[in-house]
C-alpha cells in the first residue's frame, strides 16, 4: 500500500477502527514509529496535553513529516524497549501519547499505561 493508500485508509476510519488498526499493527510489526528531528522525539501540544505522536508504519509518519517537520525523520521503536523505557518514562514526565495523527485529524489521545495495557492485551490475543 501506498502512502497516499494509507492516509485515505485512515482518513475514512473512526477512532474506535483507528486505535484498533494501530494496536494490531504495532504488535504485527513489533514496532511503534515516532518522528524525530535533531532535538529529539517531536513533541504535540493539545488543549489539555503534551504528547508524542505515533504511528503504526514508516509511511504514515513520513507523510506527517512536512511543512515545520520536514527535517524530521522517521524512527521505528522496537515494542519490547516502548514498554520498557517509554511507557515508563511518558508516564514519569506527564506526557500522553497520539495516535496516527494525519492532516486534518487530531488522532486519539491516550495516556501511556493505558497504550500499553491494550498492546499487551492484543499481543496476549494474537499468541493464543
């Protein structure tokens, strides 16, 4: 699929399909992709919160990857070192966590633990 193919794709999803696509295909991959520039993990502002932006492939950050981003790279997190260090780390900061947040949409935003718990939960699904 295409990069264009998946931002239509999740442009057409609701939140509940969104957060589900996203769980399932982190725990596939094994991998959560984050954007980075050379200050470190780029970082969203919300009315309520601060947050990391992730994303389920390299395409759908890449395609994030514009305008005042457009030096940022994408980087994949391996999902054993996301509940190692980040869950934790997100958590001991204050900072929430969006979801696949493509032009136009917000994307779900959703405390670290809480990420984690599903992922765990879905991996727990998927090796039965």
């Amino acid at each position: 699929m295409s990069s264009t193919q998946d931002v239509d794709a999740i442009l057409k999803m609701n939140e509940e399909q969104l957060f589900s696509h996203f769980v399932t295909e982190a725990v596939t991959q094994q991998k959560i992709w984050i954007l980075t520039d050379h200050y470190g993990c780029v970082m969203l502002n919300t009315e309520d919160e601060d947050c990391v932006p992730v994303w389920p492939d390299q395409s759908l950050a890449e395609a994030w990857a514009t305008d005042e981003w457009s030096e940022c790279k994408a980087e994949a997190i391996p999902l054993k070192k996301w509940h190692s260090h980040w869950t934790p780390g997100l958590e001991e900061d204050g900072f929430a966590v969006v979801i696949c947040p493509v032009e136009g949409q917000d994307g779900i935003v959703i405390y670290a633990d809480d990420l984690d718990k599903s992922l765990v939960k879905k991996a727990q699904k998927l090796n039965k």
